[in-house]
C-alpha cells in the first residue's frame, strides 16, 4: 500500500498530474483526498483496490482510467471530483462502496458492465450532467438515493431488478419516463 493519506494531503497541493507505477496495486484511503489541482490520473496497470475516500473532492479531476483487473472501489472514493466527465467500471469490479461518484457534477457518461446486480446508496448522487445510464439486464438492486439529484432525463429499469432504495431517483427533476 504506497499511497496512504490523511484528511488533507497540503504537501500534494500544487499536483497535477501523477502516473501511478506498475508496482502498485492499492491506491489507500485518502491517499490523493482535497488534491484540487490533480487533473489527470494515469497509469494503475496493475491496480486491484481504490480505497475509501482516495480521490474525494479532487474538484479539477478529469481524466482517469480505470484499470481492467481492478476488484474494489472503496466508499467516497471519487466524491466531489466535479470535473470528471466520464467512467468506465471495469468487468472485473467485485466491491463497489457507497457514495462513488457523489456530486461529480460534470459526470456525463457512464458504463456500467453487462453483469453488475447492485447500485450502491448514493453511487450517483448529484451528478447533474448524468442525462442517461444504460442499466444492465443483470442488475436486481438499485439502492437508496443512487440517483437522487442526477440529471437523468430517463430511465430503463431492467426486468431483473427486484429492489429499489428509497429516495433513489428523488429530485430527478429532469427525469421524463
């Protein structure tokens, strides 16, 4: 675990950019937290674990690549990174936390993979630029305020699934069908 943090990181403040090395795969909690100038993220070829917390509220964050052997998002993970435009969850995902994706307001694309069955509480909560998801035939839980504030214009629910959180798609205002 090489990167491990605190609440606020100031001796990263002015990082832009970092490329994560091959030789790590646990990006710890709070490892990158408040780092407001990071704007890119590469790397993480061999990546299996974000921690809890580790890129909250990393506001200037637009470009990030999820690895494709990654196993585990921790909670808040990606919280607040309000510039983030797009994400791709990669197949391999087995553990996805709560509150991901939580007010990144400029989150407008998302790919979800074919056999996810749970949206976790807050997931995308607040992502305004959110207009459309596609949700996987697989998926049989949506959790409470998964999408609460998102700016989903509509919504496919597949036939699969059997619970929906409370508060799940509340102050969807822009939400159609």
């Amino acid at each position: 675990n090489l990167f491990w943090g605190y609440s606020y990181n100031s001796w990263f403040d002015g990082l832009e950019e970092i490329d994560i090395p091959e030789t790590v795969t646990t990006i710890g909690e709070y490892a990158f937290n408040n780092c407001k100038n990071l704007t890119t993220v590469t790397g993480m070829k061999n990546v299996t674990k974000i921690g809890d917390n580790a890129f909250y509220n990393c506001s200037n964050l637009v470009n990030i690549n999820l690895p494709e052997n990654l196993a585990e998002i921790g909670s808040y993970a990606f919280r607040g990174c309000s510039q983030l435009k797009s994400i791709s969850i990669p197949d391999t995902l087995k553990r996805l936390g709560t509150d991901i994706f939580s007010g990144c307001t400029g989150l407008a694309t998302v790919e979800i993979p074919d056999d996810f069955i749970n949206i976790p509480s807050d997931t995308f909560m607040n992502c305004s630029s959110l207009k459309e998801i596609k949700l996987p035939a697989s998926l049989k839980t949506i959790n409470s305020n998964a999408f609460n504030g998102s700016g989903l214009t509509e919504i496919i629910i597949p036939d699969g699934v059997t619970s929906i959180g409370s508060n799940a798609f509340q102050n969807c205002t822009s939400l159609a069908s």
